[in-house]
C-alpha cells in the first residue's frame, strides 16, 4: 500500500482523525454508563465522514484516475502476470 499513495490526501487525514475522536469519545462515555456521549460520540464519527468527503469533493482528495491510466495499469498487471517462457538448454 505504501507505492499507491493510498489514503495520503489531507481530506483523508481529516476525516479519519476526526472519526478516531468521535470513536474515543463514544468508548469514554460506554464504560461511563452515558448513552447521550455515546451518541454523541457516534455523531462526531459520522461528521468525520462527512468533512473528508466535503474536503475530497473539494479537490483535497485524490484525483480520479483517467481511462489510458487504468488502462495502464491493467496491461502492467496483465504483463507481470503471465509466466515467463522458460528455456531449456540441450
């Protein structure tokens, strides 16, 4: 995962650091026996997801890939994958 640059992106940065707030807020508030912190928590997870995607429609996320580079890479996966011919010598 770390050659294709995945997750890399300040949106995504964004929305999972919020998400990971949310969910700690949630974890402290079930073992304190709170279910509005507990939703509350759960609220702030769901707004994580909702800021990375507004950053990502922004232009903060990845671009999308163009038809001659999935194309692109379909034909250098295809190539690797086949077995290469082996040669005998007599």
């Amino acid at each position: 995962m770390a050659g294709s640059s995945h997750g890399h992106t300040p949106a995504a940065w964004t929305g999972v650091t919020i998400a990971f707030i949310g969910f700690c807020i949630s974890g402290v508030f079930m073992v304190a026996a709170n279910p509005l912190g507990f939703w509350g928590g759960l609220v702030v997870v769901l707004l994580g997801g909702v800021v990375g995607g507004a950053m990502k429609a922004a232009g903060l996320g990845m671009p999308k890939e163009t038809e001659a580079q999935v194309r692109a890479r379909t034909q250098a996966v295809t190539a690797t994958a086949q077995p290469a011919t082996a040669q005998t010598s007599a």
